[in-house]
C-alpha cells in the first residue's frame, strides 16, 4: 500500500509544479550599471508557493523510494508473450486526473482545501481501481508502458527496455508492483 501512494503522489509532480509557479510572485527589476540595463528577478513566498515547494519534494523523495523499490530484485521471467506498448494510457490519466484540476482558484484555504479533497479522492479511486500504470512519470524516467500476456493472464508492466520484442522469455526480472501491473527489468548481460 506504502509503494501505491508514493506512485500515486509522484504522479501528481507537475500539477504540484505548475501551482507552485502559478503562487510564487515574481517581479522584474531592472538595475542600471554603465549604460546596460540589467534585469533581475525577485521573488516572494506566500503559504501557497511554501505548500506546493514542499509537495513537489515530497514527490522527489517518492520518486527515489519508488525507482528503488523498482530496481531492487524480482523473480527470473518465465515468459511474457503478446507484448504490445501501451503509451497512450497516459493521456487518459493527464485528462481525466490533471488537466480538470487547474479549474480550481487557489485564492484561500477554502480554494486549497477543495483542492487537496479532490486529490485525495482522485488518490483513492487511483489506487483502489488499480490505475497506477497511468503514470505519466514513467514515460518522463524511462520507464515504457507494456501489456502482455504472463502465467495466462493478461498484466500490464513498466519496463525500462524501450525496444521490447513480441516476446520475452529469458535475461529479464518482474517485480509485482499490484494485482496486474508488473516492473520489468532487462539482466545485465542475461544473469544475476
């Protein structure tokens, strides 16, 4: 469960990015030195910009224990067959999860209490119906969206080899992230 809401927190790093650019005042000052105009930026904190700064390292620190978790050990692949990619899954998510968010104001707490409802309830729904493979992370660190067929079940699963055949069989390790979404990882030189 500790691993899906890191996954489900890092999938929120741009929205936390874009609202901490959309509170952070910023104001232009030119300074005159010998003729040359020389433009300087100045910036200032409200509570706003300090809540999304400190989300967006929180999401960092997911990122970390999350690509860990990913490239410890898994099991030796039996087999996976019927590989096919799956990168269009993330504008299901950008759409569906994000874009309708930067409707909301962020102008008082009310504004950011609704806010921070709606993301858990969407954090909810995320990790209850299994959609953590709609990560638009992912794409972003390397990591490709597959499904295929492994053990006679259809599974979706991330996997940093951007080129993946119609089947693998061999030199790959899987790591069960949830019920039906996997990690894959291609062996150096096909051993442990």
């Amino acid at each position: 469960m500790k691993l899906k809401i890191l996954i489900y927190n890092l999938s929120l790093l741009p929205l936390y990015i874009i609202y901490f650019i959309k509170s952070v005042n910023m104001e232009i000052n030119k300074l005159e030195y010998k003729n040359i105009g020389i433009y300087i930026p100045k910036f200032s904190t409200n509570y706003q910009s300090i809540l999304f700064l400190i989300l967006i390292i929180v999401s960092m620190l997911s990122l970390v224990l999350v690509r860990n978790s990913f490239l410890n050990r898994g099991n030796i692949i039996s087999d996976i067959t019927d590989i096919k990619k799956r990168d269009y899954e993330y504008f299901t998510f950008l759409s569906v999860f994000i874009l309708p968010i930067f409707g909301i104001n962020l102008e008082s707490i009310k504004d950011l209490m609704i806010l921070f409802f709606i993301l858990l309830f969407m954090g909810y729904i995320y990790i209850k119906g299994d959609f953590l493979y709609l990560n638009p992370i992912y794409l972003t660190f390397g990591w490709y969206l597959y499904e295929g067929i492994y053990k006679n079940r259809k599974i979706i699963f991330l996997s940093d080899d951007e080129n993946m055949k119609n089947e693998i069989d061999k030199g790959y390790i899987i790591k069960q992230i949830s019920k039906d979404f996997y990690f894959v990882k291609r062996l150096k030189n096909g051993n442990k």
